[in-house]
C-alpha cells in the first residue's frame, strides 16, 4: 500500500521532511507517544547512517495546551505546541490513547481542535483508545477501524457509523488506526515502510528489536497474556516448552501426554485457560517464528519449515495463506531485510 500523504511537509537542501504530531492529553498512555516517536527517531537514526545528512521525521507533542502532560504512569511529558495552534501542521498526526480517553473525549474544545488539526493535515491515525478521540472528533464515519480489545464494543456501541474490527493489530482506510499500546509501534513501522521502503523500516525494527510485521490480529496476543497469568502452572509450563520446542512433537496427543492427561480433558483444560485451541495456538507460535527467519535469514522456504517444525513447505504455505493472506515467498519479497547503503 503507498500512500500520498497530502500534508504540508517542508524541505531543506532538497530533502523531504515529515513533521509527525503526537496528540496527548493528561493521563494519556506513555508508551503510546513514546512507542512511535522512537521509531521515528530510530528512522533518523539510520537514514544517517545510511549517508542521508537530514533527518525524514521531524516529531512535535501536542496537547491542549503546550506544558508538561502527566502520563498514566506518572511521569511527565513536555507538550510543545497546543492542538489548538492554527499554524500548527502535521504531515502524520497520531492520537495517542489511556485509560482517561472518555474524559478527554468529553472536552467540546479539545475535540475540535483536533478535528480541525486533522483536516488540515496528512496522514491521521490513533494509537490503542486514541480511536475514541478520532470517532468522537468525526474523523471515522462510515470507515473500518480498531482499537485495544477491551474497548472495542464501547466504540462500536458509542459510534454505529464505524465498522470495528477488533482483531486487527493496525487497520489503515483513509485513516490509521491501532490497537493496544504497542500497536503504535507495529503502525509507526508501517507508516516509515510506506514513506521510506522495507529496508529502513526493518533495520529501525531490528533496533527496537520487534517484529516488522506481527502474525494474526491483537486477539492472539490477549489470549496469550492472559495464558500466561493463568493459576495453573501446568499451563505456563506448557506454553514455555511449545516456544522452545517448535522441532518436535507438538500434536493434541502429545501435549496431552507431556500435560499428564487424557486428550479429551486436556483439549477442555487448555481451550478454557487459553482462549484458543492447542492446534491452533502452535500454529500462531509456529508462524511468528517463521515470520522472523523469513525476514531476517536467506534460508529457503523448506529450510524455514524444518527449522519451526511444519512437515514440509507445502504445510508452510497454506498455514501463511490461510493465517496472512499471502504465501511465504510473497512474505519475504514485502518485508525481508535488505542491506542498506553505507557511508564510504
């Protein structure tokens, strides 16, 4: 997907800048403003590695007014420019969200001065809650979006003009939208990928040593958080061997076995305290790791398959193409690692 982003970016010497505009508001969530203003920062890191003399991004805090912004944690942050600021210009803005985004939702003032703020930009999108201050602001009618999971079927309740979709890990249709907190990470990659191509955006991703591209939507993820707080030990245990183990056996009996129960009692227990069945959490667990050899090795396709513990690449392929919509060779050619150029 390449995107125009249509904002007001400026130059220097010739060298496209982005300003990127992080809304935030008392109590917001801190990792969603410093989650993707340091993948921006990382993207200025290596461009000038790479021989690029000035940064691509340029990242303002905004706040409804400009000052320290106390986050959910505790710590401030510094607003420098007020939303309300009509010189204010963004070529990505972003909203970040928390657990106080309804408060911050019921302030008339604020509210439209971001919706202002957002007509007169780029590219928009929200991190995690952030979505409630887009849809509140207008700026998701008749769109698909999402947001963290536990807030989903407020928004969808709150505003029946937005189609939400609450598996996706980043959505983008006309506007960008995230789910939980790390989310903006996985999206702020997306966005320099867009802007910049999969070599920047995988080498600032190898910095902040994520994945370029999470499997499956954001469900998979709560479902295993919430595993790993079971009261069952067995079930953490379990969970820690399958990650480590991808090679070896790792079917319903086997499991069953090493779990000390009966295949019927054990597909109960694991689905209960899961969220999912055994199948198909070692299937997700099995395509992450694939995912990640896929975008970091040149191993061959059959290589890849041996190595997470799938029979042959035939299995490889329909698990990617049923699961990510596309096989693994596809995979690679949109988000392996290419080398970048250095300075001489």
């Amino acid at each position: 997907m390449s995107i125009d982003t249509g904002g007001d970016a400026f130059h220097d010497g010739g060298v496209r800048h982005r300003r990127v505009v992080i809304v935030a508001f008392d109590k917001v969530q801190g990792l969603d403003v410093f989650g993707p203003a340091d993948v921006f920062y990382f993207a200025n890191w290596v461009a000038e590695r790479s021989g690029t003399s000035d940064p691509p991004y340029v990242v303002d805090i905004a706040a409804p007014r400009p000052g320290p912004v106390v986050t959910a944690a505790g710590p401030a942050l510094y607003a420098t420019r007020a939303v309300g600021d009509p010189d204010l210009v963004a070529d990505v803005l972003l909203v970040a969200g928390g657990l106080e985004v309804e408060s911050a939702a019921e302030d008339s003032e604020f509210v439209s001065a971001l919706a202002d703020l957002a007509r007169r930009s780029g590219e928009v999108g929200s991190i995690c809650t952030g979505a409630l201050l887009l849809a509140r602001a207008g700026l998701l009618e008749g769109r698909r979006a999402t947001t963290h999971w536990a807030l989903a079927h407020k928004l969808a309740t709150a505003h029946p003009d937005v189609d939400v979709d609450a598996d996706r890990i980043f959505h983008y249709d006309g506007v960008w939208t995230s789910a939980g907190v790390t989310a903006g990470i996985d999206l702020s990659l997306e966005i320099v990928r867009n802007h910049h191509g999969s070599a920047l955006a995988a080498e600032v991703a190898r910095c902040l040593v994520v994945y370029l591209r999470r499997a499956g939507g954001q469900l998979q993820y709560s479902v295993h958080l919430a595993a790993q707080s079971s009261q069952h030990s067995e079930v953490a245990d379990l969970l820690a061997y399958i990650s480590d183990h991808l090679q070896s056996d790792l079917t319903v009996g086997a499991l069953a076995e090493r779990a000390r129960m009966s295949e019927r009692s054990f597909q109960r227990h694991f689905t209960t305290e899961v969220g999912t069945s055994p199948a198909r959490y070692v299937e997700s667990v099995r395509l992450d790791a694939a995912r990640r050899l896929l975008e970091l090795t040149e191993d061959g396709i059959a290589a890849v398959a041996h190595q997470i513990g799938f029979r042959n690449a035939e299995t490889l392929h329909r698990s990617f193409k049923r699961v990510l919509g596309v096989t693994p060779t596809e995979y690679r050619e949109r988000f392996s690692r290419p080398s970048l150029p250095t300075e001489s």
